[in-house]
C-alpha cells in the first residue's frame, strides 16, 4: 500500500480504491489535464494519459482512439455541456468517475476570474447512476 502523503484527503481515499479495484499494470486514460493525483498514479506503476485539456465537448477524439483499460474522470463531468457524448464514446472495460454532488445549501460554482471554470451540472446520485447507465 502506498504510504507517501497526499496533498488532500480525497486523495487518499481514490487511491485506496483504486488499488482495490484496478490493477497497477493497467493503462488509464484520465480526462482532463495532468495534476497532482495523475503524479500519485504514475509514482505507483499506473501508465496514464491525459487528455491534455482539449475540449471534450468538441473533440472526442481521443477518448475514441484510446487503447486504455481504464478511464478515470475525476471532476470533470460536472464541466462538460454534454458529458452524455464523451460517456458514450468509452471504449474501456472500466470507468471510475467522481462528481460533486448537487447540495441543497450551495448553488453551482461559478468562478469569478475564469469565464470557463463553471459547473454545467450539478448532480444528484440519482442522476449521474441514470446518466451512466443510460450511456452504456
């Protein structure tokens, strides 16, 4: 078990789960661009992708073409105009996605400084389980 620290605690706990459930050797394609917890899968024999910030609303193209046994999506769905279109063109075996969920106390984010930096969906567990299972 990896016992480096972690720069958050939901770290932590996706590591954990993904030494659970996927196997070190396997080729991951992360949505989004490379950030801290990609350096924490590297660091522990996962071969990771990104897709480099490319706008998957537009472009799936890599998601397509991509050989990986995994794809990993960690708040990123809740950024995309149609993360139905990206779900349906995963061509891995296994997906692990988190999103925020939709809290009754706090409206959607919006940042103040990045035009782009905003939540097009805010989820309930309800609505992400239906929208995975309705892309297959």
């Amino acid at each position: 078990m990896y016992e480096g620290k972690f720069p958050h605690k939901r770290y932590r706990i996706t590591f954990q789960f993904l030494q659970e459930h996927i196997p070190s050797t396997s080729k991951i394609l992360d949505l989004g661009v490379e950030n801290p917890f990609t350096k924490v899968m590297k660091e522990n024999g996962y071969t990771v992708e990104n897709t480099k910030g490319k706008d998957l609303d537009i472009d799936t193209s890599t998601i397509k073409n991509s050989k990986a046994d995994v794809v990993t999506a960690f708040e990123i769905f809740e950024h995309l105009l149609s993360p139905f279109t990206v779900l349906q063109n995963i061509k891995a075996d296994k997906l692990v996605a988190s999103v925020p969920l939709k809290l009754w106390f706090a409206s959607a984010y919006r940042s103040k400084t990045d035009k782009r930096d905003r939540h097009y969906h805010e989820f309930e567990d309800w609505q992400f389980d239906w929208l995975l299972e309705k892309t297959g």
